[in-house]
C-alpha cells in the first residue's frame, strides 16, 4: 500500500511518518531527503522544483512494485503532486490512503516552526512567515485528516493506525504489533 503524508512544515509529518514507518514496517520515503541530496549533488539549489517529486514518485513506485509498503512523506502542496502519488499507486496496482497533517492551533504551530532543529545537514528550514505564505491548495477529494495539535506524537500514530485497520489497509505488520 502507498500511504501519502502531506501538510504544511511544522504539522508533524516527519515525526508521523518514522513512527508509522517503524511501526508497520514501511519504506519512509521523504521529499525534503531527495531534495538535499539533488542539492549536495550540485546539481541544483533550492528550491529545487519538481524534481525532487518527481525521483520519489519513481522510487515509491519501484518499491511498492517489490511489494513493500511505502509511506511517501513531503508538504504534498498541490492536486497534480497528489494525484501525480495516486497515479503511482494505481500504475503499482496498491490501494493508496492519503493523510493531511495540519496543526490546527496557530500558536503551536508557530513554536514548532520557530523551534525545531535541522535534521537533515543543510536544509534549509522555512520560517513561520514562510510557512504562512506558501502556496498550498486545498485538498479536493476524501482523505483523512490528521491534528497534531495538542496530542503527542503516538496519539497522531495511533489515529492513523486506526483509520488504516478500519479500512482495511492495515499491512500485516501493524496487526501484529
């Protein structure tokens, strides 16, 4: 199965993604990573465009194609990147479930934006005004939303989990967790 993570920077979504990841045994496959490889490569500088969607939804495919589950993580802004991900799980013959991380309290999403740390060398992180600016459509079709606000990380894991059983979509690993 592909599960698609989006939202805007400081929602929550790495965090999200690596411990759905490690909790069902997924391929955690991040954009901003992708990204600042292209970058380091000296092949481009930020932003880097399309490019970095563009390799992920080949590796997603590739790595769904070998039957492993793949949680395609990155702010995920426009329709044509998530139906450009759909289209990938559709070419791999996958269910896919989209998920919209979003922070609904203006406040701690600010500090998390303001406050977090770099985790990848060199990326550079937008700041809060750069978060508020950024081009981002709305979602247009059914998709579960997740709000980190005011919970911790395992509660937003365990929301996911949840919808993914309750779906269906659970990859076996989760079951058994």
């Amino acid at each position: 199965m592909l599960i698609v993570i989006g939202g805007l920077p400081g929602t929550g979504k790495t965090t999200l993604a690596r411990l759905a990841a490690a909790r069902i045994g997924a391929v955690h496959l991040r954009i901003d990573t992708i990204e600042q490889a292209i970058v380091r490569s000296g092949l481009a500088q930020h932003p880097v465009g399309p490019t970095g969607y563009v390799i992920g939804y080949a590796l997603a495919e590739e790595h769904l194609r070998q039957g492993l589950t793949v949680i395609a993580e990155s702010v995920n802004p426009m329709a044509v990147t998530r139906d450009s991900w759909q289209s990938a799980g559709t070419r791999a013959a996958v269910p896919v479930v989209e998920v919209e991380v979003i922070c609904s309290d203006p406040a701690e999403h600010r500090q998390r934006v303001t406050t977090r740390s770099i985790d990848i060398p060199d990326l550079p992180l937008p700041d809060w005004q750069q978060v508020l600016n950024r081009d981002y459509e709305p979602w247009n079709r059914e998709h579960l939303v997740i709000d980190t606000a005011g919970q911790d990380p395992q509660q937003s894991l365990a929301l996911l989990l949840h919808h993914l059983d309750r779906s269906g979509g659970m990859p076996t690993e989760a079951t058994e967790a």
